[in-house]
C-alpha cells in the first residue's frame, strides 16, 4: 500500500491535464490535507491542485520520479523522488516526503529538499 501511495502522489504531480490532475489530487489527497515544504504551505484539494500548476510552469518539461522504494508504518508513509528533464538519467532537484493518512489518502503531508541546484 505505502508504494501505491507514493505512485499516485506522484502521478498528482506529473498531470499537467488541469481536469485529470484534479481528479487524481482528490482520489491521492483527503479532501483537507496539508502539504508544507520549505517553499510552499497549502490546504485543501484547490491550493494542492494551484502549487503543482505552479510547479509544473516553473519546470516545464520536468517530471517527478520516485527514488527507491516507499516505506511506512501504521498511517504513516516516507519516500523519496527526484524532478529532473524528462528521460534524464538523475534528477538535478532531489527531495523526501514524510506523509499520515486518513482512510488511505494523504492527511498531511511534509516535504524536505535534498538536493537543489545552486541559483
């Protein structure tokens, strides 16, 4: 489960079809998760949704893969992706995600940067 977690997560991010994004945020995200990183706090499937439209114009061509394998416990998920050029062979932007959930979607989420470019 932990696995299939982090993968639809990751293919909330990867949509850039505004109306199937959205529906994979609300099948992958309960309908009041947060989401914080250094960079960004929202709530809710609407400021979810309006972060990773952002994301996605800041990094056209960019696509999030998952860095190994997803772990967790009880109601708590942690796995690490990378955002790179499509088809690149290692991602120049590298982070981890520590997730609770709710009923089996994402409750809350905690997002850390590991490895971002100098600017």
């Amino acid at each position: 489960m932990t696995q299939a977690i982090a993968e639809a997560y990751v293919a909330a991010w990867n949509e850039t079809d505004a109306a199937a994004r959205k529906a994979k945020i609300a099948q992958a995200f309960a309908a009041d998760a947060t989401y914080v990183d250094p960079l960004a706090a929202v709530a809710g499937h609407a400021e979810v949704d309006a972060l990773i439209a952002g994301v996605q114009e800041r990094f056209p061509g960019f696509r999030f893969a998952l860095i190994g394998a997803a772990d967790g416990h009880g109601d708590h998920v942690r796995f690490s992706w990378g955002l790179g050029p499509d088809g690149a062979a290692d991602a120049p932007i590298k982070g981890t995600d520590f997730c609770r959930l709710e009923d089996g979607r994402l409750k809350t989420v905690t997002g850390f940067l590991d490895q971002v470019p100098a600017a």
